[in-house]
C-alpha cells in the first residue's frame, strides 16, 4: 500500500470533523472518497497532506509513518495536492504557478523538469495557450485545470485532488475525467475527493463513503455504484 | 496668531532643491518602508519594532566610524572606506536584531495561532525593550561590568551621539539652481539600487517566489513545499538588511542618532508603506519618494514646524481617494 490511514481523528476546536477513518490507497490506482458537504473530505486530504493535525491515528506514506511530519516535507516525499476552491497563486503567471508547483524539487534545471512541462501542457492543452497571463485572470475551468497541473509539476507519486470537477460545465468534467484516468495510465496514484459520484465511482478502483466523519461503505468503483444505499444518498436519478 | 500664510516665493525659488533633498530623504523612507511591507504582505502584521531595527543600524554605523578610528579629520577616500565597511556592518546588525525579533517577540506566538492583536502587542514591547537597551546602555555594561573598555561607546546613551567629522559636500552638477551634491546622488542612487535587487530577487530567485506564494496564499504555498517559518525568517532578514543601508545612508545625511531616533523615521517610512499600497514593494519605493518630497515641498510653503502635519494629513488625503494606497494593497495580488 503506498498510503495508509489508520483510525485518523482530526478536530476544529471541539467539533470533531472525522472520526477514526481508517483505508489504505494502492500504488497505481485511483481510490476516491465521495461523501455529502461537510462529511469530512476535504479534512482528511488536509492532513494527509499535513494543513491539519491529527488528534489520533497514523498516517503512513510508503511504509514511514509520517503522521507528524510538517506540510512541506510531506511533497518532498511525494505527495501532492490539488487544493479545494483550487488555492492557485492569484498574483503570478500560468507559467509561474507551475513552476511553484515543483519548488520543493532539486532538479529544476534538468531536461526531466522541462519535460514535465510539456507533460502538463499536452494534458491541459489551454494552459499553454495561457502561459503568460496572470492567474487570478483565468476562468474557473482554467483555474481548476492549473491548480491540477500545478499539483502534478511536483511529480509525485500520490497525488490528492479535492473535487476537480467543481463548477464546470458537463462538457468540462467529462474532459477532466479523462485527466484523471491519464494520470493514472502515467503511473500516478492518485486519491480523489468527489462531489460527482457517479462518474468518481466509475473510474476508481476503490471507493469509500464518508458520513458525518466516518466511513461507513467501501468497496470498489463497481461495487459502490450497484449498492442501494449509495445509489440513494449519491446518485440521485443520474445514472 | 499670524495666519498660515502659503510661502509660494520660497517654494518656486528653492524647487529642485527641495525636490532633490526630497528624494534622498524619502529614499531612506523607502528602505525601510520595504521592511514593514514585506511582513505585512507575508503575515498580515505591523511589525511596530521594525524602527528599532533601523535605529540599531545608525548606531552600527556610528560605532563602526568610531572604531575604524574616524576623527573630525577623516575625509576623502579614507571616509569613503570607513562608510562602506559602516554599511555592510549596520546591515548586518540590522539583520541580526530582526531575526532576534521573529524569533523572540513572533515565532512563539504564530506557532500558538495567537490572535493578531497579541503580535502586535508582543511588537509594541519588543520595540521599547529594543530601544531603552540602546538608551540604557551606560547601565547595563556598568551591570556587567564592561565599563571601562566601552566607556566611549555607552556614555550619554540618552543623548544625541553625532559622526566625528563633518561630512563634507561636493557640488557636481546643477538641476535648475540647485547644485547636486556627492551625497545626494549616493544616498538616491544606492538605495534605488538596493530596492532593484531585492525587486528582482522576490520576483525571480525561487525563494522570492516562495515569499510571494506565502503571501498570496499560506496554505496552497505549504503544498507546494514552501517551508513557511524560512520566509518569514527570509522577509524580516530581507527587511533588516534594507533598514540596516537605510540606516548608514541616514548617517550619511544626518550625522547624528539617538535611542529613540527610529521612532519618528519608523512612524514615516510606516506611512509611505501604507501610502504605497501596504504588501507592495514597489508601493514602498513610490510611497517613500512621494513623501520625502511632498514633505520638503510642504514645509517649504507652510512652513518646516508643520513638515510631520505635512506627512500626515498627505496620508489622509491618499488613503481617502485610494484606500488601498497609491499602487494598491498586497505583495502577491495583480502587482509583484
Ligand atoms: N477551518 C474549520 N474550522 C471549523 N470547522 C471546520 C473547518 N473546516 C471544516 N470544518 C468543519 O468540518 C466538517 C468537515 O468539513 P470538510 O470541509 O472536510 O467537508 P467536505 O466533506 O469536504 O465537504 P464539501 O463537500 O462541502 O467540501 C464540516 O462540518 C465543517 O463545517
Ligand atoms: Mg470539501
């Protein structure tokens, strides 16, 4: 298992956000947790990335326990994020942006580091159409395409996207779907948080569902997507 | 009471005096002026102790004259050399006595998530602890007991300490019917060149973008593996350095400094940042020459008793017509 979280609890003040979450990501697939607004998706990316702390529980990355290493450690041994409300650098350039995306790597004057570029640029075409306008100017789609390929310049091997397909147009979230499926094919782990349940559970390997804090369903994609319950609570009438 | 007569006579017939002694001094306002903008842009804090930074640099800058064996008949090439050595010295010190500051009167508090009053009222006690020490400063190496070594250094800790020599002035060129001198040009010309590195070090050099991401936006810099405790550390060294060549050039000026000397220049270059566009390095540079110039050009028409009005009311005016000052708010956001 690259990553591992075993009985997490995390807190805001005295309101606990989650409660004993415990699941394990596999190297090379795509895991996603889908759950209702403020089931505690977006925590649980956060501390694993290291934004919140953990009041008990692990979290173990490629076999090292990394539950109390600072956020900035956390990309340096792989794990990147792309942030809910897509947290992208409002004040610098496309360009810029991505090259904030790869700051903690060492090899920023390498052709690999280049070849990253055009990596991002050939999955998100517009970006390069972009590259010199500033940030804070792009569309929302746009914003949410940069805050992806930004995650991605830091090469990891995990990478945590929270609901990347928020506010675009059907047409959009199909094409970010796809993304999502040729990162994985590039050899990228990856955790999504989605608010799109049906098209989450028909890519990911396996699946977990989030309620006021715990898991309570997990399976896989295929699973999830047959069972009742789910089919209720998530999928509405859509699929 | 006389009526406040305006002095148009004396201000067209002095114009490029005033305006070039203007900019020297609004030059000054500028560096340090950066100082408090960059931790305001990073932490969303006034940094009250940042002219007790500064304050520290004029005296490196005196006791380095001192003791390079400076005397009333120091002149030439020798002053020359003995200011550079004085202004890698206060920059330094200056630096020094900022991460003193980040370390002892912030980190604690930042890491506590305290409320922003607290830093703020943690900033006003360390800016009085920074100074009395200076003003202290005969007592306390009588504590230790240094006295005797340092005498020179510590005596008349409250009063005004002055250059051993009169900084003498050469004419080089005219500007209208004003001669520009030697110190003039040096004061403008290496605190525009200081301001442009560190422009192009928060704008290209890695770290700067990693200054500039905190700024912006604190959590997403942390995904990003920016370790925010080193550019907060880096924007108060950064601050320190410029306060610290601020200090010197002030020297350069004025000749003279006392314990309490940071507080009226903190107090202005703190406006000149706000008039810029608080956050906003490039604010701080037009915030700083705007009013070291409307300055001079305002006591000139009303009078110099009323220069510090002059600043003040200035600032009113900006802040009512641009509240975000001159170039508008924020190190990270549309401008740096
Ligand atoms: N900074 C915070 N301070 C206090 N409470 C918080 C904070 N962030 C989140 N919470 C609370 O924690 C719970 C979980 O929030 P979280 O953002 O993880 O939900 P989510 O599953 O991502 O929801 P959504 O689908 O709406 O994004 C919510 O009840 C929320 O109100
Ligand atoms: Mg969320």
């Amino acid at each position: 298992m690259l990553l591992e979280v075993e009985g997490l609890c995390v807190n805001y003040g005295h309101i606990e956000a989650i409660r004993d979450i415990s699941f394990s990501v596999a190297e090379g697939e795509i895991t996603t947790l889908i759950g209702a607004n403020g089931a505690g998706k977006t925590t649980t990316l956060k501390t694993i990335s290291g934004l919140r702390k953990v009041r008990e529980g692990r979290i173990v990355f490629d076999g090292k326990d990394i539950t109390n290493v600072p956020p900035f450690e956390r990309v340096k041994l792989g794990i990147s994020q792309s942030p809910e409300g897509r947290g992208i650098f409002p004040g610098m350039t496309v360009r810029e942006n991505l090259d904030m995306g790869a700051y903690a790597r060492r090899d920023r004057k390498t052709a690999a580091y280049r070849e990253d570029f055009d990596r991002v640029y050939q999955l998100f075409p517009r970006l390069q159409e972009r590259v010199s306008q500033t940030a804070g100017t792009l569309s929302g789609g746009e914003q949410q395409m940069l805050a992806m390929g930004r995650a991605l310049m830091a090469r990891p091997r995990l990478v945590l996207l929270d609901e990347p397909s928020m506010g675009l147009a059907p047409r959009l979230i199909q094409q970010i779907f796809s993304i999502i499926a040729e990162i994985k094919a590039q050899g990228t782990t990856v955790l999504l948080v989605e608010q799109n349940a049906a098209q989450a559970l028909r890519r990911a390997d396996q699946a977990h569902v989030l309620e006021t804090g715990e898991i309570v369903r997990s399976g896989t994609g295929e699973e999830l997507s047959g069972d009742e319950a789910v089919k209720a609570a998530y999928l509405g009438g859509d699929v | 009471m006389h009526a406040l007569a305006l002095n148009f006579d004396f201000l067209f017939s002095n114009f490029s005096q005033l305006t070039v002694t203007g900019l020297a001094l609004g030059a000054v306002y500028a560096m340090v002026a950066l100082g408090y903008t960059m931790v305001y842009g990073v932490l969303q804090l006034i940094n009250f102790a940042h002219s007790e930074v500064f304050m520290y640099g004029t005296f490196a800058t005196l006791w380095t004259v001192y003791f390079m064996g400076g005397t009333a008949h120091t002149s030439g090439f020798a002053l020359a050399r003995m200011f550079a050595v004085a202004m890698v010295v206060a920059m330094v010190v200056s630096a020094l006595v900022a991460l003193l500051l980040e370390r002892v009167a912030y980190r604690p508090l930042l890491r506590r998530n305290s409320p922003q009053l607290m830093a703020l009222i943690s900033a006003i006690g360390a800016s009085f602890v920074l100074s009395e020490s200076m003003g202290l400063r005969d007592n306390i190496t009588r504590w230790i007991g240094l006295n005797d070594n340092f005498s020179r250094y510590v005596s008349g800790a409250r009063d005004t300490r002055g250059l051993p020599m009169d900084i003498q002035t050469h004419k080089l060129f005219p500007i209208g019917n004003y001669q520009v001198t030697n110190i003039d040009l040096i004061v403008i010309c290496c605190a525009l060149l200081m301001m442009l590195l560190l422009d192009q070090f928060v704008r290209r050099s890695r770290l700067g973008r990693g200054i500039r991401a905190v700024a912006q936006d604190p959590e997403s810099a942390a995904l990003m593996g920016v370790n925010s405790t080193r550019v907060v550390q880096l924007t108060f060294l950064l601050g320190g350095l410029m306060a610290g060549a601020a200090a010197t050039l002030y020297m350069l000026r004025i000749g003279a400094t006392r314990f309490d000397a940071g507080f009226i220049l903190g107090v202005k270059a703190f406006t000149a940042a706000v008039m810029g566009g608080i956050g906003n390095l490039r604010g701080a540079l037009v915030g700083g020459l705007v009013l070291g110039v409307a300055e001079n050009w305002g006591s000139a028409l009303v009078g110099t008793q009323w220069k510090d009005v002059v600043a003040f009311v200035l600032l009113v005016v900006i802040l009512l017509f641009r509240p975000t000052g001159i170039l508008g708010e924020s190190l990270g956001k549309a401008r740096v």
